[in-house]
C-alpha cells in the first residue's frame, strides 16, 4: 500500500539477512480489518508509506536465527506455526512505559502492518513471508487450535478481551455491546465468559447480528431495523428491567454511539469506548445528564498489552468449538485479491476476511 487511496501495487524484497534471536515466518493468513481499510482511506495519521498492510497474522517459521523462545522461555523452531504481538519497541523507560504503566501509549511502539514501513524489511502480514523482529513477541498455536481458529478472532480477539477487561466485568452484570464486527463479537463471547449474567448487542448488518446469535448472545437487535435512538434507549431499558446497563462497550466507529453508551448505562455504571480508532469527528453531550449527574465511568481503550493477546488467545483455545470463532471468517482472499478484500471491508459484505498468500 503505497498511499492513501492509490491502487495496491506487488514489490519483490530480498530475503531478509535475520540478526540473532529472529525468525522467518512464511505467511499461512493475516487479516483484513478495519484497520487497513481505514489506512487506505487516509484516515490515519503519521504512516511511513510505503507499507505493507497486515497486522494480524499467522505463519509457519521457516527460519530462525540463534535460538529465538517465546516469551516463557520455549524455543521456536523451524516448522512452528506462530502468531506474535504485532506490536514491539516499547521502550520501557518513557513517562507511559515508566511511570503511568499505560504501554500502548508509549511513542516508541511500532505495529506491523501499520508504523512499520516496507522500506525496512517485510514488517506486515500481506506479504509471502514476514520478518519477526528479535524481541517480537511469538506464541505457538496450542491446543488444537488452527490458523482458522484465532485468524477467526484475528485482531478483535485481544481487543475486544482488553475492552471487556477494561470494563471490569464481575458476575452477573448486564452488558451492551454496540457494534457487530470483530471487536464487538469478540467483546460479547469475552463478557459471557467473564460472567456476564446478561449479553445484549446493537449492531449490525443483519448477518453479522446472526453470527452473534449463533453464539448464544442473549439478545440482538439489528440496527438497521430499529433507527431511532429513542426506540433503542427504551429497548435496552425494557431489557435491564428499567435501569439501563452495568457496562456498556462501544465498538462501533460511529461518534454517534458514545452519545446513545452514556444513555444506554444505569447510574453509576461504566462505558468502554473502544470503536473510535479513527477521528470520526465530534459530538454533542450534556456533561450534566450524561456524565455528572449519572455518575458514570467513562473509560477509553487504545490498543491492547502482550498480556491480552496471551490471555484472549487461552480462552480462544479452550472455547474454539463452544464458539466457533473459526466461522468468522467469512471470505479468503489470494494477494492479487487484497484491492477486493479492502472493499468488501469496507462495505461490511464480509465479517472477517482473509489473506492467504
Ligand atoms: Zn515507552
Ligand atoms: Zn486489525
């Protein structure tokens, strides 16, 4: 990817030279999500064109240099089908890193797929092979679970775990998630599996709100069939009898939809803004009504730790058929396909799609 809207264009690198402690992946699947669409949009700031898209991936390692080890101290060998922390060169030793212990705020981070540029080696996922950096975060599939399994889950499964974490589920509470796509899914399974006594969602296309269905939300309602905000307030309060939610979760990338969490929540309840990766613009609040008054928690999430990735990846492992986040995945896609994949992205024809190269 070249540029904001330009056309997709193929470039041969050399192969890498690894310095000790990296590893060769050859590309089994990396994602396509919003993410990439977003990038092709010109909607982020800040990216070192030319890149190669991908941040969320899945390969075989075809070779290592030294003797690389996960983060627990298992050696990856030749063979190995692994996933990695597509973010590394936190520094450690900034004020975020240091003093605020908020990591995904340090400066220093780099996101395959995303800050990395392709001038520096193949540091993205749409790629034939990719360059796992010494220091980069690598973890083994485990457990039985596939290259679809966890692609299913892709990079709304750390996400989606991080904002349920963020949100401090305890047992039983009531919890709205706005938003059908991959976060919001992933938002939904972690919340049930945290305790959750009551799953609703608010999203859609209608295919997506099945999807959630399938896996046992408690209630959904299609978004296209309900566009009144007034009518969706009074659904969730018909479903918490009368007091709106404990948590809300928004993924969704509408501005709109931080408005609708905050009357969505009870008192004193909380709201993880997790959708807005984007500036999508702003929105018109009563800081009185909405936020004082209520007594609310409002929370934002950017990014996700190592710890989230590790821990979304177990339950994915030890839930995969209970929920079948292989069935996500809606399309596959060959490298020559990746311009029709970003548009089916980017219509919400597809739910998770799929480069296979
Ligand atoms: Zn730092
Ligand atoms: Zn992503």
């Amino acid at each position: 990817m070249t540029a904001p809207g330009k056309p997709l264009e193929f470039r041969d690198h050399s192969k890498p030279v690894l310095p000790p402690g990296g590893i060769l992946l050859e590309t089994i699947a990396s994602e396509v999500c919003g993410t990439d669409v977003h990038l092709h949009d010109g909607h982020l700031d800040s990216v070192p064109w030319p890149i190669i898209p991908g941040h969320v991936s899945c390969g075989r390692v075809v070779e290592v240099s030294g003797h690389p080890r996960d983060p627990f101290g298992d050696e990856i060998k030749a063979g190995d089908v692994v996933t990695f922390y597509d973010v590394y060169g936190q520094c450690g030793s900034c004020y975020s890193c240091l003093v605020a212990k908020q990591e995904t705020r340090c400066p220093h981070r780099r996101v395959y797929g995303i800050t990395t540029t392709a001038t520096d080696g193949l540091l993205g996922g749409w790629s034939t092979h990719i360059e796992l950096r010494p220091g980069v975060r690598t973890l083994k599939l485990r457990n039985g679970a596939s290259v679809e399994d966890f692609m299913g889950g892709g990079c709304g499964l750390p996400t989606g775990f991080s904002a349920v974490e963020r949100g401090g589920v305890v047992f039983g509470d009531s919890v709205v998630v706005q938003g059908a796509g991959p976060v919001g899914q992933s938002a939904a399974i972690f919340a049930r599996l945290c305790g959750a006594g009551r799953v609703l969602m608010i999203g859609g296309p209608k295919d997506r709100i099945e999807a959630a269905r399938a896996r046992g939300i408690d209630e959904a309602i299609d978004i296209g069939e309900m566009r009144d905000p007034g009518e969706r307030r009074r659904w969730v309060l018909d479903q918490t009898q009368g007091r709106g939610a404990d948590l809300v979760i928004e993924a969704t990338g509408n501005p709109a939809a931080v408005r609708e969490a905050l009357e969505f929540v009870r008192d004193g309840g909380r709201v993880v803004v997790v959708g807005q990766y984007t500036d999508a613009g702003d929105i018109g609040l009563s800081p009185h009504r909405h936020i004082n008054r209520k007594h609310v928690t409002l929370l934002g999430s950017w990014g996700y730790e190592f710890r989230h990735l590790y821990l979304s990846l177990g339950g994915l492992e030890r839930t995969r058929e209970r929920f079948d986040w292989a069935g996500f995945v809606t399309r596959e896609y060959r490298l020559d396909q990746a311009e029709a994949a970003l548009g089916d992205m980017r219509n919400q024809s597809v739910l998770k799609a799929l480069i296979r190269p």
